[in-house]
C-alpha cells in the first residue's frame, strides 16, 4: 500500500499500539511496511484479485484516478 495524503493524522486508540515497530507511522508517498513475527520488514499489500471486495476497490481506484488532475 501507499500512503498518498495524510489528512488527520493517524493515531491508534490502543495503548502502546505499533511501539514494538510492528506498523510504522505513515508519510505521504512512501510505501507501507509491516512487520513479520520474525521481525523482517514486508511490504503491506492487498491482492484485489484475491478478495472478496477486490471488485468494489478496483471501481473505486479506477473513479479516483479519472478524476485526478
């Protein structure tokens, strides 16, 4: 995944959530990574082809990008 733009910053209402460095703060552009339990970093995906709302994201990517400037 890659984080475009960051309106609200996101914060977890879980205590200490993400401080081990299993999710990583955002920022605008960069890909997103996750953390493994073997504590590799991996790069966070979601296979629209695999998922049950695969279809409805690929509609609403394909609205986004035509009506982008």
């Amino acid at each position: 995944m890659r984080t475009l733009n960051i309106i609200t910053p996101v914060k977890s209402d879980i205590p200490g959530y993400g401080n081990d460095g299993t999710v990583q703060e955002p920022r605008a552009g960069e890909l997103q990574m996750r953390r493994t339990k073997g504590g590799r970093s991996r790069l966070w995906t979601y296979p629209l082809d695999t998922r049950k709302y695969g279809p409805i994201w690929k509609q609403f990517i394909n609205l986004y990008e035509k009506n982008s400037p």
